[in-house]
C-alpha cells in the first residue's frame, strides 16, 4: 500500500481528518503531505491538523489539539446534552500557567487552574462532527459553573442542575468530592439544599 493510501486510509478511519503526529507515527515522509497539499488531495486546517477538501472542519478539535486544554463549563455541558445552546465563545480550561495562543482567541473563554486540579473530571467526548476531544465530566461542569456563576447566567445553571438531577442518574458523592477539592463545598451544599 503506498503511503499516501495510508493517509487517506486513517483519515476515513477519523471522520476526514489527520495529524502531523499520527502521519508521523506511521513512518511517513513530509514530503507526502506536501505533494498531497499541492495537489489539493488535501487541506491544511491548522498547523498539524490535516482534513480532505470534503470534510467539514471541526472547529472544536481544531482548537485544543495539541494543547494540553479541556473544554469545560456551558461548552461541556453542550457536548453533554445538558445544554442545547451552541456555544459561541468556547469554555476552555488550561493550566494557570498557560500563556499560548488560546489567551489571543477572541472566541475563547479561558479559565485557568492549578495544575493539581487540571485533570479532575477529565474525559473524552465525541464533539459534533465526531472527534474525539478532551472535556470535563457532567459533575465538573455543573461545580465549574457554580464558582463561576458571575460569569454565567444564573438561569442557564439552574437549568443545567435541574436537568442533571432529574433526567439523569445523578452523582451527588462526586460532586461533592469535587465540590471539596475546588474550595466550592458550602456553595454546592447549599445549592443543592435549595434544588433537592
């Protein structure tokens, strides 16, 4: 099989789409990529994110790849199905430390953290257009949310919690596990009070 059959290979394997790390993975020379850019077999969608000219891009993936980010908040619990509003401006949760290019994008909104709580409640999800991308769980989102209230609107996570107890199997014990290791228990008790 020649290379560039590989690529096209993987790449309807991956809804459409491939990396610099995965063609390099494969043993695959760069001048392939260029022959197949040049001839329009391909697109570049970003730097080491490659698509074919019929694949929509994933915006979604397109934004964290490479990085170590996770999407969190209203953007998660969209991916969740807890929230059906699409997001215009993307919750993305970094590192405190984190100074890349996500902090110029106008359609992000970037929360920044400890690194010992960076991962808490890290999953992955499909997004949309069927990548696979990192996200927070359900029970992150909803104790993101409420930290963070003064960033959103009060209507918006009462819905979320709402749905979340009533039309799901809810987890309070996780919830309050997080609720604990993000300085946040009092705020989720008492909410929790009011809503249960």
């Amino acid at each position: 099989m020649k290379n560039s059959e590989k690529i096209f290979l993987r790449m309807k394997e991956n809804n459409g789409v491939i990396t610099a790390r995965e063609i390099k993975q494969m043993g695959i020379d760069k001048k392939v990529i260029s022959r197949l850019l040049d001839t329009k077999q391909i697109e570049r969608a970003k730097k080491g994110i490659y698509i074919l000219p019929s694949t929509l891009g994933d915006e979604y993936f397109n934004k964290i790849y490479g990085k170590n980010a996770i999407y969190s908040h209203m953007t998660a619990l969209y991916f969740h199905h807890i929230c059906n509003r699409v997001p215009m401006i993307y919750d993305i949760t970094v590192d405190k430390r984190y100074y890349g290019v996500l902090n110029k994008d106008k359609k992000v909104l970037l929360h920044k953290v400890d690194k010992s709580l960076l991962n808490l409640g890290k999953t992955k999800i499909k997004t949309p257009q069927g990548q696979e991308v990192n996200v927070y769980d359900i029970e992150r989102c909803l104790c993101d949310c409420l930290k963070d209230k003064h960033l959103i609107a009060s209507e918006y996570i009462k819905e979320a919690f709402n749905i979340y107890f009533k039309d799901m199997k809810s987890d309070s014990f996780k919830i309050m596990k997080y609720a604990k290791k993000l300085g946040i228990e009092k705020e989720i008790h008492d909410y929790l009070e009011v809503l249960l």
